[in-house]
C-alpha cells in the first residue's frame, strides 16, 4: 500500500517528482547532515549537535567528556565556535548506510580538514523514503605531565575521576587543561588545540609566591632551633668559658689553629633563604630546601675580635595543613670566608 501511495504521489506530481526527490536526497544526505552539525556547532546549540552526531570514543575514555555535560562545557570556549568557509571537498560512499566525507574549514582562524564517517539513521525516516544520517565527531587524545604533589585536573572546568591519570580523551576541538590550586602551587591553565594531534601539555610545578615564602619563613625559625646544652655553635647563644684559674679556653675553626675566649657568639650574616632552591618530593607535603649561609662570630675576652665564615645548609619541610615545619641542617662555619 505504501509503494503504491507513493508510486500514485509521484505519478501525479509528474516531472515536479524529479526535483522533489533531488531536493529531498539533497537534504537528507550525508554531506548535509555534516554542514548542518556543523552550523549547530557554529551556533553553540548543544541539543542539535547532540541529536545529530555520534561523539566517538576510545578506551580509557571517561563518559562526562561526550555527553551533554562535556560537549556543553566544551562549547563555552569561544574557539569551539569560530566555524567558517566551510567546503564540503568529497564524498566516498562505504556501503548504503555508511559514508566519508571530506570537509575543509576555518576553525578558529586556521584552515582545517575532517574526514567525517556519516551512518544513515534507520530509526529517522522522513516522507517514508528518507533517512537522516548522523556523523561521527573523532576525539582527540590530550596528554600531560604533572609535578609531584599536583592540584586535581580538570578539563573543560570537569573534574577528572583519577588523580595519577596522564592522558584525557575529549571531543576533538579547543579544550582548556587545569591543574586546581594547592598549598604548593597557584591554579595554572592551558588552552589545547584538539582540532588535530595536540602538543603534550606540562605542567612545570612552578612553587606559587605564598608557598616560598611561608617555606622561608619556616628555614628561618627553623634554623636559630638549637640545643645549646648539646651542640657549640648554635646561633644567637652566647658560649661562656669556665672559670678555672690560669687557664685559657679556645676553639678552633676552620682557617685557624686556635681561638682564645672567655665568651663568644655567633650570628647569621643576611638572609639565609635568599637563593633557596626548593625540590618537591613525591610524598605529599613534603619539600627539601638547600642554600648558602655566612656566619659571624664575635669573640671577648682577650680583646673583641670577629671571624667570619661561610657554608651551606639544608632542611626538609614539612606542610602542617597551614604552614610549613622546617628541620634545618646548618653547616655555616664549613669554612674561612
């Protein structure tokens, strides 16, 4: 009955006919369900995308990334809209329900070029003889490198599910990778050109300005942190030498045989912190710091007399969930400055 109510329809309309099916082929045609995907795109209209692509997948892929949620959050970035010129340059055809199309652009002010595989839509039927077609949106495979002790990663403004991942699979497109702020470093991100094969994206682990300075505000206490019942050279203590009639006590030094005193103290010369370098270690909260140090030890008794010298120091710091604790390792007095 359907062939012969159409076989009737046609017979009627006559040559008309002809250009009726030409035109509807022409828009329920492989190479328009690609031109009209990609006027959504140009548009933002995230329904009608979704209602006429596939977004392709491939393992290890997370789902939030191809669903409304990503495609949504994807298409808030200006670039994702910046579809122009668009050409379609050939058509190949697989089998009845499958195609190729070639198609050039201009996305985002660079010149482009997409394969498109385009499947008929067997549940999509129009004037009973017409399918519409729905084509495959390729992914694109976003890798990255993380320091130690990294922020979360988000792409696209969604939180990633696994903290050691190393890659992201996304709509191919421009997308922006982040790494959330922490204790140790500021939010960083970066925007991703996913239109082809993307750079890798590396976050360098840049210590942000608050992290340096409340791990230099801990070297600093850190380092006047001393037993002076057990060690001779802590800082800022001033040593006294027995009393014992006719006898004279010194201490040597590195650059001198002996040093007579009856009291001696020695000081820090400048900022120790200045020119810290600062190594993140893997487990978390936890840093080392190395720098240089001068000294000064100022000595009476047989006169006032000052020595000066000159080493390095290390520490490890230890983030307490406010601040930095620093064990500091002093070796200031290693030699003659």
């Amino acid at each position: 009955m359907v062939l012969i109510v159409i076989f009737v329809l046609f017979a009627a309309l006559g040559g008309g006919a002809y250009y009726a099916n030409a035109s509807f082929s022409a828009t329920y045609s492989p190479q328009q369900a690609v031109v009209n995907y990609l006027a959504a795109q140009q548009h933002g209209d995230v329904d009608a995308m979704l209602a006429s692509a596939n977004f392709t997948r491939g393992d290890g892929s997370y789902e939030q990334f191809f669903d409304k949620t990503g495609l949504t959050a994807m298409m808030t970035i200006s670039q994702n809209r910046e579809i122009s010129d668009v050409k379609v340059v050939s058509t190949r055809q697989v089998d009845s329900a499958t195609a190729v199309v070639v198609t050039s652009m201009t996305w985002a002010g660079a010149g482009v070029s997409f394969d498109y595989t385009v499947r008929k839509n067997l549940g999509d039927t129009h004037f009973l003889l017409y399918n519409s077609w729905k084509v495959d949106v390729p992914n694109t495979t976003i890798l990255f490198s993380l320091p130690n002790q990294p922020g979360s990663v988000q792409l696209d403004g969604i939180l990633l599910p696994s903290t050691s991942a190393t890659y992201v699979q996304a709509i191919a497109g421009y997308h922006t990778l982040s790494m959330e702020k922490t204790p140790l470093y500021d939010a960083v991100s970066q925007t991703v050109n996913g239109t082809g094969a993307p750079s890798p994206v590396a976050f360098d682990g840049k210590l942000s300005a608050s992290a340096i300075a409340a791990a230099a505000a801990a070297v600093k206490a850190g380092s006047v942190a001393c037993n002076a019942n057990k060690y001779d050279d802590c800082p800022n203590h001033t040593y006294h030498a027995p009393v014992k009639f006719n006898t004279i006590y010194y201490i040597s030094m590195p650059g001198y045989s002996e040093i007579d005193y009856k009291t001696y103290v020695f000081k820090y010369s400048g900022d120790l912190t200045t020119g810290m370098k600062l190594t993140v270690e893997k487990d978390g909260g936890l840093l080392y710091a190395t720098g240089s140090c001068a000294v000064t030890m100022t000595v009476s008794g047989y006169g006032a007399h000052t020595y000066k010298f000159k080493g390095t120091w290390s520490a490890n710091l230890t983030w307490t969930g406010a601040a930095f604790t620093a064990d500091v390792y002093p070796n200031c007095e290693d030699k003659k400055a």
